[in-house]
C-alpha cells in the first residue's frame, strides 16, 4: 500500500513531477559540466605544456600557474646564460600574448629553431614551417573552431598573419607567430615571458634546477613533470570560489523546487494522509513515503542529469571545438549525492508538517 502511496503521488500530477525531475536534473547538470569544464581546461592545458619536450620552465618572479598571463619582463638574454649551464642540451625562449579579440587565446611568440631543439618540431597536417615575419601557424583545434586553413589571413593585434601550416595539437599554445615579429608588435624588443629549458636527460633535472636557483634566485623555476599536478582548481583560488558558488547556486534551485513540490503534495494529498493516519499509520511512516516519493523523484532526476550533462558537453564541444570538458565518474556521483542530500533537506519540512496533522481535520479537509 506505502509503494502504491507514493507511486500515485508521482504520477497523480505528471506536470508538477516532472518540474521536480528537471529541477534535479539541471542541479546535476550545473555540478557535472562546470566542474569538467574547468577540469577539463586545465588538464588539458597541462597535457600541452607537457607535451612540448621541455624539462623545466624558468618564468618571473611571482609568476602565475597560467603561464599565458604572465607578460613578458625577462630579458632575454637570460637564454644564453641557461645555455651555458652543465647539462642544458637547449632553451627556447617564448613570448607570450593574451589576447580577446575575437575569442580567449594566447599566442606564441617562439624562436622557431631553437623551439624544434627543444620539442622535436611540430607534426604538419597542411602547409610548412615559420619562414617569414608575419607567418602563422595554427593547431588544427584552432582551425576547426575558426574554420581556417592554410592561405587565409588572421587579423590578430591590428597585424595581418599568413596562415602557413596547420599543426597536430599538443605543443604549448594553438597559436605561433616569429618571436621578434610578435616582440615589435607588443613592445617587447629582447624580451621573453618564459623559457623552456631541456635537459641532457631527464634525470639531469633536479641539477639543473638546482644551478638555475643559484644563477636567477628570485625567478619561479618549476619541473614540467610536476605542471599537471599544479594544475587544480585548488592552487587557483578565485576559481575554486567560483566552483563552490555555482555548486551552492545549483543546489539552492533544486532544494527549492523540490521544497515547493513536496510541500504542494503534502497540500493536495491532505485527506489521504488522514486516511493513512486513521489506519494506524504513525508519524514515522508517513515521512519515510513522503521522503522515499523525494528520492525516487532525485534518482529519476540524476538519470536525466547524467544524460542532460554529456548533451550539454557535445553541444558546447561543436560550438566551440577547443574546449575540454571532462565528465567524471567521481564527480557524477558527487553531484549525484549533492543532489539527494539537497532534495531530501528539502523535503523534510513538508514530510514533518504532514506527520503532525491530526487524522480527523485531515479527512474533514476539502
């Protein structure tokens, strides 16, 4: 009979059950896709610093983790110095330029040769190398969100660049121009924002660390093998505060909407609950059916969360190709319990206020 009790409340009024189920389900929804997006981000960000050969970064002092906003104040001459170093095989210096203008991005501003030393080279999918001042190359997530190819031209910095190869993604930035092309533009002559130093071999690492701390002591010195774990909403402060507000916001809509729709059913199923009370049910029973009809209406409400996310994660992904979001399985069954605790909070104050009506007003209530 308590099965029956709650299955028609659900189903009495479809429309209501189903505000609540999609209330759930976008909380779900807001927890899964915000989190993976800046997860996603900086893992990817992460796996593209790592994916440029270099053993160390030598960046300014104070430099933040993104490496895109940390300007250009080195000289760089400091490159030369590195060089000398025991076991330095190479250095690549790199000029770095946020830019908005039509989009979030950093360009690279690189030494071509002496970046190939340290990287490789790139993997060309169509066109050639940097020959020229104003050539450009992009990776090809870059070509597919702008819809370039080799032959267009790019106004970037009120400065038109030759499109000239589309490389494999993976390598630092997805933009690269001529570093002395890019150091004119900003007003950077013989300046560098960071420094990509590779080692002997890897092993070499910690040394070379050691002497680059002896040679430029105030400057930030980090393995490249330790960026990806220093890439986490925890050593960002400002976006861990943003993370915990959207969680906060996305579980304050779904406890009201499931306040407001269990509360309205306590209104509706009045004379029931009487009925109920007159056959002996005690106030236990009737908040466990009141809060098992809530978590039955949350399950069906993370369902369509969990589907509602990976929707939302393609949509964003074929309107803007260069973003990363990663959905996890951690972080689903995270947004999954914020979701039932919310609900179930939610709930209680209905399910207490319907234990507590007295039997005989119940069944007289019209």
């Amino acid at each position: 009979m308590m099965n029956q009790f709650v299955l028609s409340n659900l189903f009495h009024r479809p429309i209501r059950t189903l505000i609540g189920v999609i209330a759930v389900g976008v909380e779900v929804m807001l927890v899964v896709v915000i989190v993976g997006l800046t997860s996603g981000m900086l893992q990817e960000t992460a796996k593209r610093i790592e994916g440029i050969g270099a053993d160390i970064l030598v960046q300014p002092p104070s430099a933040q983790i993104f490496i895109g906003m940390t300007g250009s104040p080195m000289p760089a001459k400091i490159g030369g110095r590195l060089e000398e170093l025991k076991y330095v095989q190479s250095v690549a210096p790199a000029l770095l330029q946020f830019n908005t203008s039509g989009g979030v991005e950093t360009i690279w501003g690189i030494d071509r040769d002496k970046f190939h030393q340290v990287s490789g080279g790139f993997v060309f999918l169509q066109g050639r190398d940097l020959e020229a001042a104003d050539d450009m190359l992009i990776d090809d997530w870059q070509a597919k969100a702008k819809k370039l190819k080799v032959g267009d031209t790019l106004k970037l910095l009120n400065h038109d660049w030759n499109i000239v190869g589309v490389v494999e993604h993976g390598k630092a930035g997805r933009i690269f121009v001529d570093i002395g092309t890019l150091q004119d533009l900003v007003g950077a002559r013989d300046k560098a924002s960071i420094f990509l130093v590779k080692c002997t071999r890897p092993e070499h690492t910690d040394d070379v660390m050691g002497e680059i701390k002896q040679l430029l002591p105030n400057y930030t010195i980090r393995p490249v093998k330790e960026y990806m774990t220093l890439m986490t909403s925890t050593n960002i402060p400002a976006l861990e505060t943003f993370i915990h507000s959207m969680i906060a916001l996305a579980v304050s809509v779904g406890l009201l909407v499931i306040f407001l729709t269990m509360y309205t059913t306590v209104l509706e199923r009045t004379r029931d609950i009487g009925v109920l009370k007159s056959l002996g049910a005690s106030k236990l029973l009737i908040v466990r059916a009141l809060l098992t009809e809530t978590a039955l209406l949350c399950f069906l409400g993370v369902a369509a969360g969990i589907g509602l996310s990976y929707l939302v994660r393609a949509g964003f992904l074929a309107l803007f190709p260069t973003l990363s979001i990663l959905i996890t399985p951690g972080w689903v069954l995270r947004a999954a319990l914020i979701a039932l605790t919310g609900a179930l909070v939610g709930a209680s104050y209905p399910a207490w206020l319907a234990s507590r009506k007295d039997a005989v007003h119940a069944l007289s209530y019209d």
